[in-house]
C-alpha cells in the first residue's frame, strides 16, 4: 500500500513490475505537489524541494528526478549551485511562513537567476498553524497530539512553543499527566493532520478529567480556608466599613473560584 505520504512513480512502477498488486491511498495534495515538481522539471527549471530530504513525502517527490536540491536551512541554501532557472516547491507539511522565507533567500542569493515558486504546502496545514498561534498566545500550556515522526506534528509543536511556554507532544491521553497543569487556568488542544479523532477524542476526556479532580480539590481547599479565616471586625453601625469587608470575602471567593474554571 503506497501510503497518504505517496511514492515516486518509479517505485510504484517498480513494484508492480515485480507482480505485486499497489493499493494507492495517496493524499491528492501531495500528488498535487508531485505533478507541480515534474512539471516545473519539464520546463526546464532546477527543481528545489523545500522539506526533510529522510521524509519519505520528499523522498517520493525526488523519487522521479533525475537532479534536484532539498533544502531547509539558511546553511542548505548558502551551499545551492547557480542555475538559470530554479523551480521550488515544498513538502506540504512545512510551515508556510518558513516556506516563503527559504524561497526570499533563493531569490536574494541568485538574482541573476529566475526563480519560480509553487505553493504546494497544503491548506489544512496553514490554517493549524495559524490557529497554533492564536491559541498558544491565550494558553496557560499546549498540548499537541500526534505521533513521534508526525513533521507537521512537531511542526505544531515548534509553532506554540514560540508563544506558549509550557508544551507537551503526546501521542495518547495515557501520556498526559496531572501536574503539567499545576497552576494552568486554560489549556491548548490541537493535533497532527493524521491524528484520529478518536484519539484526539480520548485526550480531550481526560483533561476534562483532570479539570473535574482540580475543581475538587482546590473547592476543598477553598472552604477550608474559609473556615479557618478570621472575619474582619467591623462596626455595624458604619456602612462603608461593613459593604468593603462583604466586597473583599466576595473578591476572595470569586478569585478562587477561577482558579478552578
């Protein structure tokens, strides 16, 4: 089975020389990316894969060329080779702000070259990103689900790392643990494009879970306290005195029960 990752033509053309049946479950974006390489190969430009050269999505990408360049990093393209045309597409996976400013640096290195860019990152993958920020920026911490060699995983997980600083990349809810969110108002959800719901699912019960046994406990806590605190004194007879000690107990209250929430 040629996975969502998909697979050169060659090697799919390899296997079926060898009488083995192929069951295709190719992603149509990446095939989208792999007929954007061919056809930017076919016009003549040097092809430029913008991705992880041991991914297997970029080995399937380079898989049906004869020469080309996987780049990155700054250090990638600084060791790039002139060429009068360069074609440049990208793993789907990769952040598109990383995207855009690896292709800048081709142009601004190679002026004198043409340089055409085909945005083959897919569409799902930008809004994730997107909505990473945003929520990592109103989190207390993050938690992103998704398997170890998941690249838009740990893409996520690089994203809200930047704007949340408590972060965790688990791959079930048996992963999570309760004293990750000591202290932590609100928490983050978000997962890999391949994550099942499923699971996606579970990890969000069990943090519910875990929101429940805080409420309970930091409730216990909390009538404890009131019921060892000393009341202010106050005279009755004056009014003002009276309403700011009500209004403080309020305060104190309502500032332990969002602590719970």
């Amino acid at each position: 089975m040629i996975t969502a990752h998909g697979a050169s033509e060659r090697a799919i053309s390899s296997i079926r020389a060898r009488g083995l049946k192929v069951l295709e479950a190719t992603c149509p974006l990446v095939r989208f990316a792999h007929q954007a390489i061919l056809k930017l190969a076919q016009e003549g430009f040097h092809p430029v894969i913008i991705g992880d050269r041991q991914h297997v999505e970029v080995r399937g990408l380079t898989g049906d060329l004869d020469t080309f360049d996987v780049v990155l990093t700054e250090e990638d393209i600084a060791r790039l080779s002139e060429h009068a045309r360069f074609g440049i597409a990208a793993q789907t996976t990769q952040p598109i702000d990383t995207v855009r400013k690896l292709v800048a640096l081709i142009r601004e290195r190679f002026p004198r070259s043409r340089v055409r860019f085909i945005d083959t990152v897919c569409q799902p993958t930008k809004q994730r990103q997107t909505a990473a920020i945003e929520m990592s920026l109103n989190s207390g911490a993050v938690v992103v689900i998704g398997g170890v060699n998941s690249n838009n995983t740990r893409e996520l997980v690089a994203t809200c790392a930047k704007f949340c600083p408590s972060v965790h990349h688990i791959q079930t809810a048996a992963d999570l643990r309760l004293q990750w969110f000591t202290n932590v108002e609100s928490v983050g959800l978000t997962a890999g494009t391949s994550t099942p719901d499923a699971i996606i699912d579970c990890v969000e019960a069990r943090l519910k879970d875990f929101a429940a046994q805080h409420d309970a406990i930091s409730a216990e806590a909390f009538r404890d306290k009131l019921a060892q605190e000393l009341f202010p004194v106050v005279d009755a007879n004056d009014k003002d005195a009276f309403i700011a000690a009500a209004k403080t107990r309020q305060w104190d209250r309502e500032k332990s029960a969002r602590t719970l929430a």
